[in-house]
C-alpha cells in the first residue's frame, strides 16, 4: 500500500514537469530551494499556482506562461505546509491566555504565578490549563496546600502538561464536593494523603470529578481562542491540524464549524470525534457528508491508557519508581474492542491513544479482530505509539497501523523516563527508526499545549534527540534518530495519507493544493542543533497567503 502510494507520487511529479508551461498562474514563487516532498526527486526552483492549487513545478525559464505576481524566494526554502497530527486545539488557544507553569522549576515559583494569575480574574473565573511538570522540581507532585492561600476563593485546576493529572484548590474541591469519602472512579485515582484526604491531585478519569462544575466557556470566548490558536499555528508553518478533541469536554467541532461559518478560518482542520461518540459520528456523515477541504470530520479518538509522566499508561510489568502499579486502562478493554468494531463496521476512521507497552499490543489485537485481512487499508492509528516492544513494531508495519507520534515528548520525557520503566524497556521508546526500517508508517505532531506546536522543533527532536536538559548532546537514545527529510515527510506527505489526503495534500506537485511554507533556512543544510531557531517566513494555505513575518 505504502510503496504504490510514493510510486504514485513520484510518477505525478515526473510527469506534471516533463514539458515547459504555458499555463497562466495567479502566483509564480521563482528563485528558491523547493523541497517537493516528492520521494527521490530534485529540488525544484520555482512553483506556479492558479486557483489555490499547484500548476507548475520546476524551474522559472521552465514557466513559459504568464503571472499575475511574481514572487522572487531569493534562494529561501520552500516546503509542503505543515501537518500536525495531534493537538487539542481550543485548549491551546485557552493556553495562550492564561498561567503558564510549563517552565515553573521550583514548588514555589509554582506556586506564586498560580496566585499571581488569580489576582486578575473576575469573581467566578477559575483558573485553568498551566501546563505544569512536577519533574522539573524532582518528581513530588503538587498539593491544594502549595497554592491554597493564594488564591483563595478563586478555583483553580491546573493540568500537568501530559493532559492526565491535574491540580485542584480547595475552593474547586468545594466546588465538586469532593471529600475524603469520594471514590475514585474507574480508570482514575484521587491522589490522598496519610489521613485519607485528597491533596488536590486528580489523574485521568477522576478529573471529571472537577471538570463537571468547571463553567461552559462562551461562544465569543471560544472564537477568540480559536483565533488565538490559529495565528500562531500559521505562525509556524502549520497549514492543517488534526484536532483530538477538547481536553475540557468542549464540543470542539461545534465552535470549528461557527468559525468557518463566520469567515475567520484560515487553515485546516480535521476533526476528530470521541470513539465512544461513534453513532452520533456515523449519522453526522450520513447526513451531511464528512466536510470540505477547509474543515473535515468522520475521524474518532479513543484511550486504552493514560501517560508516562503520571504513572498512568499501562505497562506489562510494574513502573521502576512506583513498583505498586503497572498503569491502568482509562477504558473499559471489553467496551473499547466493541466500539472500535463497530465503528469500523460503520466506515469511520480511527486513531486511538496507547502509550504503554500492554496498552499497545492490546490495541493492535483489537484492530486486527475488527478488519481481519483488511486492515492494511483501513489507516487505523495509534496515537503516541511510545514504548511498543520490538514486536509490537513489526506487528504494526506488516498491518499498515500508523503510528501517529510527537517528536518533541521525546526530548522532553528523556529527562526522566528511565528512572520509571528502566533501561531494557527504554530501548524501543519513541523509535523511529525503528519503525521506518520496519517499514512503518511514522507521522508526526506536536500534541499541543502539552508541548509546544513548532514541527520545526519537532524537527530538531527527530534529528537531534537532544534533551531540552542540556544532558544529552549527542542525543537520548541516539539509536532512533532519522534523517531531516524524514522528519519533514513525517509532517507532510505520510501526515496527508494519514489524514485520507494524500492525494490533495503533502506534497508540492501540480494538481496539489497550493500549501505550503517558505523558511529562512534550508534544514537539511544548516548545523541540526540549529533546525529549532529556523524563522517561518510565510504561510500559505490554498494558493493565500495566511501569515507573514516581514522579515
């Protein structure tokens, strides 16, 4: 599948450039290092678009035809736009505006922005998101006592960075009714302390024990962080996100089709529905089709397990620094295996969230039993694929599973995540060479706001491996580094089949969709520890210029 797919690709790049143009174009870039995507072909020097899509690929004195503009690259890198496979987009844009803590080093730096950010909230706003990492003071988490006298009547439930744990004042706690006599909920744990109490920690399922009383942002609120979100996604090269869903609880596709309807949607989304939503899902495309190029849906996220950093993905054997848990299901198994087929058998397209070694295998069977001889077709994901055996890699390659990853956790979980499963499993954690010397499919996102949305830094993670410590310069886990121009078709062109676009998307070929990004510099031929400071000089998506730096 995967090889007729490039073989197709390449044919349509050699044939869409075998003789000179006479088209007309609306736009001609001329004069730059044009990076197709196209798999073993050339740069190109110049591009051609009419309509929003791609007329012409190859060099200015090959373009015989007329255009309206002529745009001179003056030798800057041009590429296909970016493709993000993974980002809870309304969240990021809710991010934005409000406390970070991602880079909080100390409990009580922690502590004073938290307190300090409360301060000038109206009455009845809570403060939300933060994106906080307890291992960057040493690994204990937080407590509602670090953060209660700060800010006092204001709630607060801030999230850790990986979206599976977050923090709750005593006033949010008050709030949801939450004592030392409330259960923890299956596939959750309300962290106590030695009298039984709730410190304020809430992990996976059990966040909704204080997300249900958090209040409904309004449509006005959700715009603006859509728009929010969306001018520094362009900012960065993005020109299309595959959305996973809110990790608030909010409709996300409801407020993506209000944006659209109001004229302010500027890039691409692909939504994704919950999993267990699947009937609602199936009806939706039954009555109105799956979407248009600018907004999609007919695509379902579900969870086997919870994450790494919160002790909560679900390993075979117990976690090295918390050897009382192995991690758990967030999902019933019985209920996920039964809504996976029948959303296949529906015609949806799925991606589900596995990190932990069980949690993978049990998912890939689970695909299996729902396409049998199938499967190759089918473009199921697993989003994260982040500590697969050896096994499960190969397993995953022969049945065409995407493995959808975010090459930035690698840089940044390498910090500590031996420490929690050792150094044998530790081997085959976020392997991409691995998986395309198997012959997988790898793409690659950001995961934001749990880390930050640049592909060019996602780039630099892929190539380099470097931890965002300074500890391993010659890369963690140096094993699995890949090439720059597999990193950049992992954000483009298997990005786009991944999306069920490939043949509309990811590449730069005549009759493709005009999107792309023009870069200060070429990444394949600059210092790698360098590919993270590249500028976005501009942003195209479908033949328009949606962001420009003035640079």
């Amino acid at each position: 599948m995967k090889n007729l797919f490039l073989f197709a690709a390449l044919f349509g790049f050699l044939w869409g450039c075998a003789e000179k143009s006479g088209d007309e174009a609306d736009v001609l870039y001329m004069n730059g290092v044009v990076w197709t995507g196209e798999p073993g072909a050339p740069d190109a020097q110049a591009v051609a678009v009419k309509d929003g899509r791609v007329v012409f690929v190859g060099t200015a004195e090959e373009f015989t035809g007329e255009a309206d503009e002529i745009v001179d690259l003056q030798g800057r890198f041009m590429a296909p736009g970016f493709i993000d496979n993974h980002v809870h987009f309304l969240d990021g844009g809710f991010g934005l505006a409000s406390v970070d803590l991602r880079d909080a080093t100390r409990p009580e730096e922690f502590s004073q922005r938290i307190a300090d950010y409360a301060a000038t909230l109206p009455e009845g706003r809570w403060v939300l998101n933060g994106n906080w990492d307890h291992e960057n003071w040493g690994g204990e988490l937080p407590r509602a006592t670090w953060i209660d006298e700060g800010t006092g009547d204001t709630p607060v439930f801030v999230s850790r960075l990986d979206g599976h744990m977050a923090l709750a004042n005593s006033a949010a706690m008050a709030l949801a009714g939450v004592t030392a006599e409330t259960q923890s909920p299956e596939g959750g744990e309300i962290i106590r302390d030695d009298d039984g109490e709730p410190t304020g920690v809430f992990k996976d399922n059990a966040m909704s024990l204080i997300a249900k009383v958090i209040p409904a942002p309004s449509e006005d609120e959700m715009i603006e962080a859509f728009e929010t979100a969306q001018a520094h996604a362009l900012s960065l090269g993005v020109t299309q996100v595959h959305d996973v869903g809110s990790l608030s609880g909010v409709d996300n596709l409801e407020v993506f089709k209000t944006a659209k309807d109001k004229g302010v949607m500027k890039m691409r989304l692909y939504s994704l529905q919950p999993l267990a939503d699947w009937e609602a899902l199936r009806d939706r495309v039954a009555a109105e089709g799956k979407g248009a190029a600018m907004l999609r849906w007919g695509g379902l996220k579900g969870f086997v397990d919870g994450s790494l950093g919160s002790t909560t993905a679900w390993f075979y054997e117990p976690f090295d620094d918390a050897p009382e848990t192995s991690g758990f299901p967030v999902t019933d198994p019985d209920a996920l295996e039964q809504d996976i087929a029948d959303a296949d058998g529906a015609g949806l397209h799925i991606a589900v969230h596995a990190i932990g070694d069980k949690a993978i295998d049990t998912l890939l069977s689970d695909f299996e039993k729902a396409a049998g001889d199938e499967i190759v077709g089918r473009r199921y994901r697993i989003e994260h694929f982040q500590h697969p055996t050896e096994e499960a890699i190969a397993r995953a390659a022969r049945d065409g599973v995407i493995a959808s990853m975010q090459p930035y956790h690698a840089i940044d979980d390498g910090r500590w995540a031996e420490k929690r499963i050792g150094s044998e499993r530790i081997k085959t954690t976020y392997a991409f060479r691995s998986i395309l010397d198997a012959g997988g499919l790898l793409t690659f996102g950001s995961d934001w706001p749990v880390a930050p949305l640049s592909p060019l830094e996602g780039v630099y993670a892929a190539v380099t491996r470097r931890t965002i410590d300074g500890a391993n310069p010659d890369g963690w886990q140096p094993q699995e580094k890949i090439s720059v121009e597999e990193a950049l078709t992992a954000y483009t062109a298997t990005n786009a089949y991944a999306g069920l676009q490939e043949d509309d998307l990811g590449r730069i070929a005549p009759g493709m969709r005009a999107d792309f990004v023009i870069l200060s510099d070429d990444p394949r031929a600059i210092d790698p520890a360098a590919i993270k400071d590249i500028a976005v000089l501009k942003t195209v998506v479908g033949g328009e210029v949606a962001y420009e730096s003035g640079e």
